[in-house]
C-alpha cells in the first residue's frame, strides 16, 4: 500500500507540474505571442485591402469606360484659353458608388490563406517566414467606407500642366484573431483620371455640374 500510494502522489504530482507547465506556456503565448499576432494581421490586412482599392478601382474605370473626358469639360474662351474646368460630379458619385460596392464585397471574400499568418512568421522568422499552417485572421464586418474626389495639378513643361483627378479611398474593418476582435483602418490614393492642359489654368478652376440644375458653383 505505501508504495503505490507513493506512485499515486507522484502521478498526482507529474499531473499537477504538467498543468502547471501548460498554464505557462498559455501565459506567455498570450502576453508574448497576442501582440505579434494581432500586428501582424494588421500588416496584412491592411496590405490585401490596399491591394484590392487599387485593383476595384482600376477595373471599376476600365470595364465603365471612365477617362478624362467623361469625367471634365474644358471651357474655353474665343481665344482658345481655358476659362474653367466643369466636373461631372453625378458621374463622379456613380463611380464612387460602384466602386465602393465593388471593393466591400472582394474585402469580405478574403480568405484566411490571403490574411492568415503562417506559423513560420511568429517562428525563427529568417528561416521558415510563409511557411507552416495559418493562424487564422477572418474578416468580420465592414463596419464604414467611404471615397471623395481630389484635384490635383502639377507643371508638366512650359505652359503646360497635368491635372489629376485623385480618389481617396478610407475603410474600416473588423478582423477576428485568435487575439480577439480588432479593428483596422485602410487607406488609398489612386489617380483615376489625368491629362495635360496646354496654357494657363485659372485660379477658379473647378465648376461642379449638378445633374439637377443648370447653373454651376465655382470652388477656388
């Protein structure tokens, strides 16, 4: 009797270290692993949303036929000089729309292959980084989006200068991580329309088209 009680206290002992270990080893993936894991999610959700502003937008143009033209008139005078550019702003606000649209549903597809990260990140790196399975990172919900129109203008030569017309993209997103729910905000700039206006442009440039009124509102 004395002797398997002794084998069971060190069974019961052998269990309790164990426990003791395993406990441990959650601590420390949590205090030490947790920040890591949700940086890096962030990394690579951040990096496959950007990835994918560009490329909506880009098929959104391509695939609608939006160019320069569609998007602002140039008024001129008898003379030739440029007097004001007129945007298209009811076009402006459908492509926004479309592209929006568009890019929440190619962010909500994201699979866990594409913003998972694999095991070989969190381990020695400088050798087995993209390697192993993933640690999942799901994407939750879109929780806002939005876009608005820039214009910019810049010298291309003598007497000549390239305007651009830039879409400024901004999303907020909820991503799922063994850390816990996060939230990661993603942001691009993408040039959708450009050309090169030959003479002076002037200070007034830009008049708004409304789809409902004739009249136009200058922003200097």
């Amino acid at each position: 009797m004395p002797m398997k009680r002794r084998r069971g206290n060190g069974l019961r002992l052998a269990a309790l270290l164990l426990a003791l270990a395993t406990a441990l080893l959650l601590v420390l993936v949590r205090v030490r692993l947790y920040p890591l894991i949700t940086d890096m999610a962030r990394t690579r959700v951040t990096n496959e949303a950007s990835n994918l502003i560009n490329q909506s937008i880009e098929d959104q143009i391509r695939t609608g036929g939006v160019d320069y033209d569609s998007l602002i008139t140039l008024e001129k005078d008898a003379g030739g000089g440029i007097t004001a550019l007129k945007t298209n702003m009811a076009l402006m606000n459908q492509l926004k729309s479309e592209i929006l649209s568009l890019l929440n549903k190619r962010i909500m597809e994201l699979s866990v292959s594409q913003v998972g990260i694999p095991v070989g990140n969190l381990i020695l790196p400088e050798l087995f980084s993209g390697r192993g399975f993933y640690i999942p990172v799901r994407i939750l919900a879109i929780r806002s989006s939005d876009a608005s129109f820039q214009n910019r203008f810049s010298q291309a030569g003598i007497n000549q200068t390239l305007h651009q017309i830039v879409m400024n993209v901004e999303i907020l997103i909820t991503v799922l991580t063994p850390a816990g729910s996060q939230s990661v905000t993603c942001s691009s700039q993408v040039v959708v329309a450009e050309t090169v206006i030959v003479g002076s442009v002037p200070n007034s440039y830009v008049t708004v088209q409304t789809p409902d009124k004739n009249n136009t509102e200058e922003n200097g």
